[in-house]
C-alpha cells in the first residue's frame, strides 16, 4: 500500500447567518484557498454552489481528531471548573458557619445595592450581592457580604466576612480598614481586645502558569 | 395596546436621543408603529436628528394643556410611514410636568402606537422621574467608561423605586446598549470591557455600538445612521431593532478587532 501523510490547515466554523458567512468569504476566500473548511450543522445548496463556485475545499459535519494539545486545553478547563466548584462549596461552609453567628435581627438581602442607594440595619446583615460604587451599608451588628464591595460600609458588629474589594471604602467601629490588606478571596475582620484582627478565610489562588 | 419604553442614562450626553431616534425608524421599518416623545423639555434635540425641526407645529406641553390634540402634534417622519414624532416644548421648563398629565398623554400613545419610545433627559431630576414613570421597559444607555456606568446604575435604582410598575409589584423590563465602543482601546484595556459592565450592572444585554464617526454627520443632517447600511453603528441599530421586535440575532462583535485584521491581510492579497 501507498499513502502519503500531510499536515493541512483546517478552518471550523458553522452558518448562523448566510449573509454574513457569504460576505465574509466574500472578504477572506483568498485566505483560505489551501484550507479544509468543516462545516457544522446545517448548509443550504446555494452555500455549497457558492463555496464550489469560489473554489474552496469544504467538508460537513466529521468530527475532528483532537490533537494532545487541544485535549490539554479541555482537561485544564475541567480542572478549573472542579477548583472553583471546591471553592464555592468551601464558601457556602463558611458562611453557613459564621450565619450561625448572626444572631440578632438576621435580615437576607440578595439584591444588588446600587449606586445612591443606602442599606441600613440594625441588627446583622448577611448580602448575597455586589455594593457598587456609590452605595452605602451601615449595620449595627455583624455583617457578611459574599460578592464584590465598591461603595461604602459602615459597621459596628463584632465581625464583617468580605471579599476582596480593593475600590471599597470600609469604616469598622469608626476606623478605616486598609483594602490592601483584604487582599484575600474571603476576608474576616474582626474586633478582639479593641484590635482590628484581619483573617484570610479562603486564600488568593496562585496562578502557576504565569 | 403598545409597549412604552424609557431610553436613560443618568449621566448626559451618552448617545441616548440618537438611540431614540434610529431604534425608532428601526422599529419602524420592521413595520411596527413607532412613535418617539422628546422628554428633555426645554432642550429640543430629537426633532433635529430625525430631520424634522422644521415641521415642529405643537409640542408636547400644548397638547397636555389642551392647546392641540395629540393628531395635531404628531409629525410623521420622512424617512418612515410608521414612525411619528412628538416634539418637547422649547420655551417652558420641565416643571411642567405632572404625573397625571404625563399618564393621560401616554395612554392614548399606548392605544394608538406598537411602540412608545421616550427620550429621557439627562440626570436623574423629575425630568428624568416622569419619563420612567410609566414605562414598560427601559434601555439604559452608557459609554464604556466608569463615571458613565455610574451614572446609569444610580439611574437603575431609582427605576428600581419609582416606576409604577414597580409600585403595583411588577417589574420594568431592563435593557443595556453599551454605546461608541472602540475595538483598539477595549484590546488594549484602555476602555471597559462589555463584560466588566454587565457585571456591575446586571441586567441584560440588547446590543453594542461601535464609536463611528459617521453618527454625528448623520445626526446633523436629520437623516439617522441607521439608514446608512455601510455603517457599522447603523448595522449594529438595525440588529437591535430587530432583536426588540423578537428576532433572534447574534451578538455583535464591536470589541475584537478581527474585522481590521482579515481587512489589512486582504490589502496584502490585493
Ligand atoms: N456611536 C457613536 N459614535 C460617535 N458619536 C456618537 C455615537 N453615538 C452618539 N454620538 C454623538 O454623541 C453626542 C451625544 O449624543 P446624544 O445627543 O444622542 O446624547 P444624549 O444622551 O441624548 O445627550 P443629552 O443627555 O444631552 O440629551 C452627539 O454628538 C452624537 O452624535
Ligand atoms: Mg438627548
């Protein structure tokens, strides 16, 4: 048997508009006149009469052999998605533990604070959503805010759990927390023996590849 | 019975009376009824965009005072059968307004229009106040920039609190076009990414309009972009029209510069 091996230079794409993949063949076929053209899903005759017309080598819905590196590339993504499935079960523990905490007039906001608006409570505070800038919080208790702080927060609760929000402007019982120093995923900051005391409750990931 | 829709900003100057005035004629030519209400009292703008400022007979504040009806005030415009115009007054001031006045002249557009679009001015004054005030959706218009962002999220909030809709526990349907995007500076992160917005906003995407130069010559010369089928803000216009009359088109791409680069390559070939 005879046979020849080539490496030949592939363009997938599929049709979701026949306008817009015409013009833009119209534009690029001379790009791709060595190129094999996969084609997924459906395609009409009079794209077929086209693409012959412009004499480009097109094929319909094969599968594509995966290469090493496109398969390195899928378990590096399902890596990922399992880490920040760990991460997020890691926080919900976390939280449901210092909820336990929340002891005093508990109230649960899940909407989003936006600019202008003020939150205030007296009692404890548990914020399922971002504080964008020009917002404000204030609680007289302990307050937990799970996603991203921009605007202000004024509390006087034993302990607040934030995350990292270097744009925030946090005052707790009067002083100033440096946001630099929040600069861990999940953050608690608590009052012990008139001491503000800063504990990384989930760390900074480290990215190895860079 | 038609659908009344609020375009805001918060922070002024953001693009919103252009995206009145060429979602309008876009709606229209899709073939709805369209009729367009300048709400920025006192600061007439959309009559020029749409070409019609020498048309303009009776505003808005003649016909809420009874000194012409709503028939009379109406301008149908040139470029389009089924959109009409209601101009603002140019001499009286935002004041005014009234709710009651505002809803009574709504209603009848309402019975009469598939689509009410209202131009709101800029601010979050009672200007801005009666233009949300009975609106079934809004289309919050921003730059890529933060103050902008800001501007608009504030403005969100007080749709949030104030509109009837939400009085009566309903909710007023929200909509993002993110305006005058350039490709180069998003790439080189000198300009917010589309994403990084809809984050801190959260509400949904309807559409991205590229920065073009071609917007402020067309608005000038009362003819919108829109009808421009070259330019790309106008093709990003007539996509997003499209998607509020219910067609399903994909997202637009005005934030990679792919198109500049097949451009260039193509030059080589040439
Ligand atoms: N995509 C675009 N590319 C370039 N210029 C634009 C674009 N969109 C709007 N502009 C220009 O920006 C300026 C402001 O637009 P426009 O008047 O629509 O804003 P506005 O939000 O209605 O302002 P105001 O708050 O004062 O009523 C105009 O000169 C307009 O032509
Ligand atoms: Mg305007």
């Amino acid at each position: 048997m005879k046979g020849k091996q080539y490496s030949i230079k592939v363009y997938e794409t599929s049709i979701d508009e026949e306008a817009e993949f015409v013009s833009f063949f119209d534009a690029n076929h001379l790009l791709f006149k060595d190129h094999l053209i996969v084609i997924h899903g459906e395609m009409s005759e009079k794209i077929k009469q086209y693409l012959q017309q412009k004499s480009l080598t097109f094929i319909q819905n094969i599968t594509m052999p995966v290469s090493k590196s496109r398969q390195n590339i899928r378990k590096a993504r399902e890596a990922e998605k399992k880490k920040q499935d760990e991460e997020q079960e890691k926080i919900s523990e976390e939280i449901s533990k210092l909820s336990n905490r929340l002891e005093n007039n508990l109230k649960v906001i899940d909407r989003m604070v936006r600019s202008g608006q003020e939150v205030f409570v007296e009692g404890d505070l548990l914020l399922l959503n971002r504080v964008n800038s020009g917002a404000t919080i204030r609680t007289t208790g302990n307050l937990i805010v799970t996603q991203v702080v921009e605007g202000s927060i004024r509390c006087e609760g034993k302990f607040m759990m934030l995350s990292s929000s270097p744009k925030a402007n946090i005052i707790f019982h009067g002083v100033e927390v440096d946001t630099e120093l929040l600069e861990n995923k999940l953050n608690r900051i608590e009052l012990t023996d008139d001491k503000i005391v800063i504990t990384p409750v989930l760390k900074k990931e480290i990215n190895w590849a860079s | 019975m038609g659908i009344i829709i609020a375009v805001i900003s918060g922070k002024g100057g953001v693009g919103k009376t252009t995206v009145t005035a060429n979602l309008g004629l876009g709606i229209a030519m899709n073939g709805k009824k369209v009729a367009v209400v300048d709400f920025d009292i006192g600061q007439r703008n959309l009559d020029m965009v749409l070409g019609l400022e020498n048309r303009v007979v009776y505003d808005i504040v003649q016909v809420m005072d009874g000194e012409a009806t709503l028939k009379q005030a109406l301008i149908k415009s040139k470029a389009n059968d089924s959109l009409s115009f209601l101009a603002a007054s140019q001499t009286k001031d935002k004041s005014v307004l009234d709710s009651l006045r505002v809803k009574n002249l709504l209603m009848e557009l309402k019975e009469e229009f598939d689509y009410v679009i209202l131009d709101a001015p800029a601010g979050i004054e009672s200007g801005y106040e009666h233009t949300i005030e009975f609106a079934d959706a809004a289309l919050i218009v921003v730059n890529p920039e933060v103050s902008s962002i800001r501007d608009s999220d504030r403005a969100i909030g007080i749709l949030d609190s104030k509109s009837q809709k939400v009085k009566e526990g309903e909710e007023v349907a929200k909509f993002l076009v993110i305006n005058r995007i350039v490709a180069e500076m998003v790439q080189s992160g000198e300009m917010l990414r589309s994403d990084d917005i809809l984050e801190i906003l959260s509400i949904e995407l309807l559409g991205k309009i590229p920065e073009d130069k071609g917007v402020v010559d067309a608005s000038n010369q009362g003819k919108p972009i829109i009808l421009n089928e070259k330019s790309k803000a106008g093709q990003a216009y007539k996509r997003i029209a499209g998607r509020i009359t219910g067609h399903n088109i994909k997202m637009e791409d005005v934030e990679s510069n792919t198109t500049s680069f097949f451009t260039k390559m193509k030059g080589i070939f040439k």
